[in-house]
C-alpha cells in the first residue's frame, strides 16, 4: 500500500478513534457484553453505510465540501441550518465531556482534585484555541497511528487480567445505555471528504480506504469493551483507563491515563479551533467573540455538575449523530437526482437499507429525549 492510501485509512480511523472509546466499556459492563457487542457491531455497520454515503455524494460533487456544505447543496437551507446544528450540539456535548474526562485523568495521574485538574487543562488549551495554532496538524498522520497502536496495547496489557466470570452479566434494565456513547464513538464522517483529497488521484481506492478505516475501530472497540470489562467487570470506571489503572497497577495507570489524556486534549483541540472558525468565518464574529461562545459554554456545564461524563457522551451522540446520520442518509438520495459528476463508485444500497438506517437514528433520538 502506497502512502497516500495509508494517510487516508489513517485520516479516518484517527477521527472516529478518540475519547468516545473511553466511555464505552462502562455502559457495556453496565448492560452486559452480549448487549454492548451487539450495539458495537450493529452501529459499526451503519456507520460504515453513512460513510460510504459521504464518500459517494463528495465524488457526485465537483468541488469539495464539509458537511454542512453538502447539505446545502443538496438539501437547501434547511438542510444546511439543521446540519450546522447538529455540527455545534456535537461540538459542545464533546467539549464538556473532554474537559470532564481531562480533569479525572489528569487528577488521576497527578493526584490533584479532578476540578482543579480540569481548570489547569482548560486553561492551557483554550489558550491554544485563542491563538489558533494547529500545532498537531504536522504530527496528525503519525498521531493517528501511535494511538491506534497505544490502545491495541493497553488491550494485550489487559486482556490476560481478564476473568470470564465478569463477562457474565447481563442487565436488560440497561439495553439502550450503550447506543449513545457507542455511537458518538464511532462518528468520524467529517474526515471523508478530507480522505478524497489525500488520494484525488486514485478516487476509486475511497471506498475501501472508507471500509478498513470503518472496521479498524470496529474491531478495536469490540476487543477493548471485552478486555476491560473482563478486568473490571461492574467495577469499570467511566473513563475505562482510570479503572484498568486501579486494577492492574502503575504500569497501567501511566499508560492508560496518558492514553486518554493525549486522546481528549487532541480532539479538544481540533473541534474547539474547529468551532471558533465557524463563528469567526461563517457568522462574521469577531475573534474574541468567537473564542468566548467557543470555550465559555463547556466549561460552564462541566463545572455546574449538570451531567457526567457517560451522560454528555450518550446524550450527545444520540441527539447529534442521530441527526448527522439521518441528514446523510438524505443528502445520498438527493445527491443521485442532482449528481454533478459521475461517481468513481455507488454504495449498493436502497431505499430499505436507507429506511432502517433512519429508523435507528430517529428511535435513538426520540428514546434519549424521552428518557434524560
């Protein structure tokens, strides 16, 4: 494999692979591995589907778009608005979680107060924000590949701790727990369009860079959620890490906090630049503006105690990839009437597959706001 392909495997798996995965061994000791493998495996699929969507309407598309540009072109203002909605409720649901998780991890391997811990991080990294420095872009594809490798380490680290006895349980009182954090930890289609780019020379290659960088976290996911929870079983911590770290020692408490230290403050980092580019550029605010609607937001929630870090995660999932997903799905049918070009691939898809994805991201939206 070439280097352009790996860069664009790479792109997406970094972007799907980041703090979510922190969260999602707690809600499957919570349910049971039978019922999180399930969620894992069946939100893994549909997600593949969304992003092959994304990939067919960018090679439909002469130029290249984000998201919310798609949905514009292809849906209208409407479609535009509620994208850009979807986009801002991701954005801030993932920065509170960030800012929570930071501080527990941080305070973790410091030994300092979670809050205290928090507002040190905050205050180093909105800084960043303000500035706008993309001081890991350089470092991305590198990045991307270190932290896939550090979590399939903590894996092996953990896995022969494991006993099968805590994989046992099962609670169907806690059926539809995972699917909120399990989906927020899977979204990653804002990459797609960014993977057409690296390999424009190769287009018909995007389908199956799309497909190994959908699987990657598929399969890493599925094997993390086992090897945790069979160490912690019902004692597994929120951030997965701080638990493996209580069980099996210092080693791991270095490890997996820094794991999740370095996971977090880079998706911090890239969403919140992310956000104040939005209103900068798109809302015509002034910098300052910009970066106090960017950062005052999350740290309000994270310090109000409204919500921990698995609710945030749920919550914003359900709600805001529920949304994306469905606006995809959309955006694909409308795409194929209006289509600019000629596609380097279709997704074999139809209206049957598109009706169940829909189906599943509506009832998870509707079974979240029914049940906060």
């Amino acid at each position: 494999m070439d280097r352009k392909y790996l860069e664009a495997i790479a792109t997406l798996v970094g972007t799907i692979i980041g703090a979510g995965v922190l969260g999602i061994p707690y809600v499957v000791a919570k349910s049971g591995i039978k019922i999180g493998l399930v969620h894992i495996l069946l939100l893994g699929i549909a997600i593949l589907f969304i992003n092959l969507y994304v990939a067919e309407i960018s090679l439909r598309t002469k130029k290249t778009h984000q998201l919310v540009g798609y949905a514009e072109k292809y849906l209208g203002r409407w479609g535009k608005y509620l994208m850009m909605l979807s986009t801002i409720i991701g954005v801030y649901g993932a920065l509170t979680a960030y800012l929570i998780g930071e501080g527990k991890s941080i305070g973790t391997l410091l030994g300092i107060g979670s809050t205290i811990a928090m507002i040190f991080f905050f205050v180093i990294f909105s800084a960043i924000v303000y500035k706008g420095l993309k001081i890991m872009k350089r470092w991305e594809f590198y990045l991307s590949i270190f932290m896939v490798l550090v979590l399939f380490v903590i894996i092996a680290l953990s896995a022969p701790s494991g006993t099968m006895e805590n994989l046992r349980h099962t609670d169907y009182s806690f059926f539809f727990l995972p699917y909120g954090v399990i989906l927020f930890a899977f979204i990653g289609a804002i990459a797609i369009p960014e993977m057409k780019e690296i390999i424009i020379t190769e287009r018909k290659r995007l389908r199956n860079a799309v497909i190994i960088g959908s699987l990657i976290p598929l399969a890493a996911y599925a094997l993390f959620a086992i090897a945790t929870v069979a160490v912690t079983g019902l004692s597994t911590d929120e951030i997965a890490t701080i638990g493996l770290g209580t069980v099996l020692g210092t080693h791991m408490v270095l490890l997996g906090n820094i794991f999740a230290i370095l996971s977090m403050a880079t998706s911090f980092l890239a969403l919140g630049l992310g956000l104040k580019w939005v209103y900068q550029y798109d809302f015509n605010m002034n910098a300052k503006l910009s970066w106090l609607l960017t950062i005052s937001i999350p740290l309000a929630i994270a310090l109000s105690g409204f919500a921990g870090f698995i609710k945030i995660l749920g919550f914003t999932g359900a709600i805001s990839g529920g949304l994306e997903g469905i606006l995809i799905v959309l955006m694909l049918h409308s795409a194929r009437n209006k289509t600019e070009r000629k596609p380097e691939f279709t997704v074999p898809t139809n209206i049957i597959i598109s009706g169940i994805l829909v189906a599943i991201f509506l009832g998870g939206i509707i079974y979240t706001l029914l049940n906060p």
